[in-house]
C-alpha cells in the first residue's frame, strides 16, 4: 500500500478498529472451518492473526498524531512480538501455546482497558471498548488458569474469543468513525 493509501485507510480512528474485528472475525471463521488442523497450522493462524493486529494497531498510531496514545503501540507491539515467537518456534509454541494466548490476551485486554479509560472523556461509546479489554483480560485469566484444557477446547475458545472480539471492535469502530470530525481524542 502507498503512504497516502494507508492515511486515506486509517484516517479516524475507527477504520483501524473495523480492520481488527473483520480480521478477529475472520481468524474464528477459520479455526471453526478447520477444526481438525494440526497445532501447528492454528498457531501459525495465530501468528498471523496476531501480527497483522499488531501491524494495524502500530499503524494507527502512527497515521492518527491527534489521537496517539502509548497503550495503541504497546498492544501493537505485544501483539507483534506473540506472532512472531508462534510463527519462529511452532514446536515449542505448541507445548506452551494456552500461555502464549494467555498472556497475551491477557496485556492486550489490560491495554485495552486503560486505552478506553483514557478515552472515556472524549468517546462517547468508551464502555463497549472497555467491554472488550475486559472480554480479553478475563479470557487471557481462564487460559492462564487452565493450562491443561484439552487442545480442541482451547481452539473453539479462541475462535468465539476472535468472533465475539471482533464484533466489539466493529462496534467501537463504527462508533469512533462518528468523532471524525471533532476535537482530537485524548485531550492532545
């Protein structure tokens, strides 16, 4: 994509959350479409799950200067740095892939919760981006506290996690889209 193609594509806020759920949405269709794909092949859709989110949100922040905050790029990053260990080290992310989910479901939703706090002054619809950092945070909790769930539970969790996520996001990004036109979000 050009410069001035990725600009028009994040312009507000909100497309780089409708991009996250569409592709959040898409990540659960897969795993429900392949439910008898090898640990390999669900942690390598992870990988790239993870990383393509992480891209969007690291884009976001920089393509949107009046609504930068530092938790965007720290998901962003987090979600980078998950994908990248999946993809390099499937093996040994195979043995220990409900942590790998586990935590990082469980920073992205804390960043997610402290980014919708810090928008609430400025978003009118700041509780449902709440709702889904808390959505995340609990559901990294359960993965972390189970680590010996069965392989196929944990895949049908992901993919209602990535559906129900990404409907959230859709919403919170259909609603930011709203603000395209007035003051900067987060008071900068």
């Amino acid at each position: 994509m050009s410069d001035a193609a990725d600009r028009k594509m994040f312009k507000t806020p909100g497309t780089a959350l409708i991009v996250r759920g569409v592709l959040a949405i898409v990540f659960g269709l897969l795993i429900i479409a392949l439910p008898s794909a090898t640990a390999f092949v669900v942690i390598v859709m992870f990988g790239v799950f993870a990383i393509i989110d992480g891209i969007t949100s690291v884009a976001h922040y920089f393509y949107d200067p009046a609504g930068r905050s530092r938790w965007t790029i720290v998901g962003g990053l987090i979600s980078i740095a998950a994908g990248i260990l999946a993809i390099a080290w499937p093996g040994i992310t195979a043995a220990a892939v409900g942590v790998l989910i586990g935590l990082w479901a469980l920073v992205l939703g804390l960043s997610q919760i402290v980014l919708s706090l810090a928008a609430r002054n400025f978003v009118s619809n700041w509780g449902i981006w709440f709702l889904t950092g808390l959505i995340t945070t609990v559901f990294g909790i359960f993965v972390l506290v189970n680590p010996g769930l069965g392989f196929l539970s944990l895949v049908w969790m992901l993919a209602g996690f990535a559906m129900v996520t990404g409907l959230l996001l859709i919403a919170s990004g259909i609603g930011l889209r709203k603000l395209a036109h007035t003051e900067p979000l987060y008071g900068h």
